[in-house]
C-alpha cells in the first residue's frame, strides 16, 4: 500500500498536476513511505512545511508556480523514478521571538528569512546584537534581513545579500536601502547565534517583524535563532538538488 500523501494548491494547473499525478501513484508502487507531495509555489511550500513542522515526513515539492526555487519540476513521465531517486536534504528553519508595544510576546518561525520593515513612512532606526556582541550600534534604513542559506537565494539577495551555500552552517544579516551608515553591508553569522533587533524609537518609528509571511506589527524587540529541534526533510531530483541550486545563482551573480 502506498503511503503517499498530496497537497495541492487551489489553482487549475496544480489540480491538473494532483490529478495526473495521482493516476500515476495508482498504477506504481512507491518504495518509499511517509512522503507529502506538495504541488504549487515556493509560498505553498512554506506554507505547507510549517502546518507540518511537527511532521517527521519526506517533502517533495512539485513547481506549479513561476520560479519554484524550493520545488522540483513536474515530469509527467518520471515522476515515479524521480520520487524513487530523490535525495534528501535536513533544514532547521528561524525562531522569531518578538516582543511588542504592548509587551506582549509572539514567535514565528521562518525557513527564508526573518525581515524587519518600517511600518510607516520613518525610517527605521535600529540596533543589532549578535549574542552579547554589538553589530551595530545604529541603523537607519528601511529594515534588515535574518536569512538562512535555503532563503539566501529569495528576498535577500533582492536586498544584495550574500548568498550562503546549504551547508555552510551561517546566517545573513542584511540591510534593506541603508541610509545611516550608508556603507554597511551587513554580516555574516553562525547558524548558531542568537540575534537580537531592537527598536531605538517605538513610539516615532513603528516596525513590524516578518517571519516569512506572518507579521508582528509594531514590534520593539525581536530574538532570531535558529530552531534546531525541529527539521524539515525535503527530498530533491538528483540533477536539481538544492545545493545545486543555490551554487547556480552564486555563479550567476559572480558573471553578472
């Protein structure tokens, strides 16, 4: 009996996928067992994979979507032999802590990145500790980026983040549009420190914390950790691995 699994998002070309895919399920049998097909685009992979962070499943991510970075791409012909050859690969996603003007506490977690933002037309104005260890003293500009490496590739590297290969075992902290100091870049820090965001001037310069698509508003201290206990195993063609990927769009921008 086959132990598989599918999630679909609502679209026509993802039901069509479902369908197909389905039929083909039907007709094989799967090797493998506790897999979730999930068919449409990076944000329903997202989406699914948190609904699921308790899951000790396999993911495996068909692109119904435009780019699909975290998916693979549907082959009605190969499915089955794909799905028996995937390879896997483990990601622990961002824990979002964020205390607000109210005091009281949220957590989120993230497994592209955790953005800060400004909530109005002020600039933001920030502080940022990398365990007990001061970043920087004072950013202004329109927020910054905690990024793992599988989220390297997505809205930090939009900002002109460094994209970090999988198993480097760092977090990006990148600005977005810095205008005090203009010339700062950044920082690269291990996976495993604990970040600390804090809002210099709540009541002047609201900000709302972002853990992929789940917003905090009005945010005044923000911890950003890597969530080690929970993992997240998604499985990958052989030819389109995600570290292939990623070191795709690294040699992508070094020849751009």
């Amino acid at each position: 009996m086959n132990r598989v699994q599918i999630i679909s998002d609502k679209n026509q070309k993802s039901l069509k996928i479902k369908s197909l895919i389905q039929k083909k399920i039907k007709q094989n049998n799967i090797k493998r067992s506790n897999i979730i097909i999930v068919i449409g685009g990076d944000g329903f992979m997202l989406q699914t994979l948190k609904k699921n962070k308790k899951s000790k499943k396999f993911f495996y991510g068909v692109n119904s979507g435009s780019y699909g970075f975290l998916m693979n791409k549907f082959s009605s012909k190969n499915i089955i032999s794909n799905l028996h050859k995937a390879r896997m690969i483990t990601i622990s996603p961002l824990e979002m802590s964020v205390k607000n003007n109210k005091n009281q506490t949220k957590k989120h977690i993230a497994i592209n990145e955790v953005s800060i933002l400004r909530q109005s037309r002020q600039a933001a104005s920030l502080s940022i500790y990398h365990g007990s260890k001061q970043v920087i003293k004072k950013l202004v500009s329109d927020g910054v980026l905690v990024s793992t490496p599988a989220g390297s590739t997505a809205y930090n590297l939009s900002v002109h983040g460094p994209i970090l290969s999988l198993n480097s075992k760092r977090l990006s902290i990148s600005p977005i549009s810095p205008f005090r100091p203009r010339r700062w870049k950044g920082k690269i820090v291990s996976d495993k420190s604990k970040i600390n965001i804090r809002n210099l001037n709540s009541k002047k310069r609201p900000i709302s914390a972002v853990a992929d698509n789940s917003e905090v508003r009005n945010a005044k201290n923000i911890i950003v950790k890597t969530n080690q206990k929970i993992k997240f195993n998604l499985l990958y063609d052989r030819n389109r691995s995600l570290q292939k990927k990623i070191k795709i769009e690294q040699l992508r921008r070094e020849t751009s």
